[in-house]
C-alpha cells in the first residue's frame, strides 16, 4: 500500500497540471486579445488624450487621468475620470466637476454606457492613496443638478441617460 502512495501522488499531480496550464494558456490567450483589441483602436486613444487635454484645460484641475473599463462585453464601456484639483473646497470643485461632467459628455471615441467622476487634491499622490484625501462628491451632489446618478465612496457614478437628460443628444 505504501508503495501505491507515490502513484497517486504523481497521478494527482499530472491531473492537476493538465487542468492548470491549458486554463493558464487560455488566460494568456485573453490578455493578448485584450491588448491587441485596446491597442488597435487609436480612435479610442486619441480621443482619451483629447478628453485629458480639455479636463486639464479646466481652472484649478491640475492633472486628470482617464481610463476606459468594461465588464466583461465590449458594448459595455465606462468612462472614469479622476481629477486632481489645486482648491478641494466645495466652492472650487462644483464648477470644476461640471465641467468635467460636460466635456466627458462630449467624449465621442466610444459610446460610455456609464461614467465615474473622482476628486482628489493635487498633486497626484504617491501609492498607497488615503481614500479619506478624496473630495466627497456627495457634498456638491446638489449643485451639480443631476437627475440621477449617485455617489459611492466619494465617487460620483452615472449613466449615460443622466448626461443626455442635463446636456441634450450626444454631440
């Protein structure tokens, strides 16, 4: 019987590694679709840099940074801005997020189904961030008359439909 021990054991481990490294394979294989797909779109690019250059155009925002995410479907696309502002009072940031909210409207290198807005005091912190320096969006929520949208974790989230609702068709 003990010598059946060891069989069992490099059975096991032959069943395991022929599970592992064709789901690995197959990671890889996703990740490189992912990266052909996002780096074949320079539409996507350079409308993200052109979103960037307006944001940063922006009184008192210093520095924003943009980026596209998806859950899983490719028709599925958010927009999530993080602005980095020189004034974090709630006078300074409610037109600041305004505009922000009106030039991510007119973005037009994909169709966002949704958006996210974030707030942080400039400069762009260093690793690990203290998500308690974030803005609280939810204490300008009401100047910003919206008719929807939420704040979660001091992040602002919308859809697509509150934007069209506060600016009109898409440009």
């Amino acid at each position: 019987m003990a010598s059946a021990h060891p069989m069992k054991r490099a059975l096991l481990a032959g069943v395991a590694a022929a599970m592992v490294i064709p789901a690995s394979l197959g990671l890889v294989g996703c990740a490189a679709g992912q990266a052909a797909t996002s780096g074949s779109q320079p539409g996507v690019e350079a409308g993200i840099e052109a979103l960037h250059t307006a944001l940063t155009a922006i009184g008192g925002v210093e520095e924003a940074q943009i980026n596209a995410n998806t859950d899983g479907s490719p028709s599925q696309r958010r927009l999530n801005v993080v602005l980095y502002v020189t004034d974090t009072s709630p006078a300074a940031v409610t037109p600041i997020v305004a505009d922000a909210l009106r030039q991510t409207w007119e973005f037009d290198a994909f169709t966002p189904v949704g958006y996210a807005i974030e707030v942080w005091p400039a400069p762009v912190p260093e690793p690990p961030v203290n998500y308690d320096d974030m803005f609280d969006i939810e204490t300008i929520l009401p100047e910003l008359d919206l008719a929807g949208g939420y704040v979660y974790d001091r992040q602002l989230a919308l859809d697509a439909v509150v934007l069209e609702t506060k600016y009109g068709p898409r440009p």
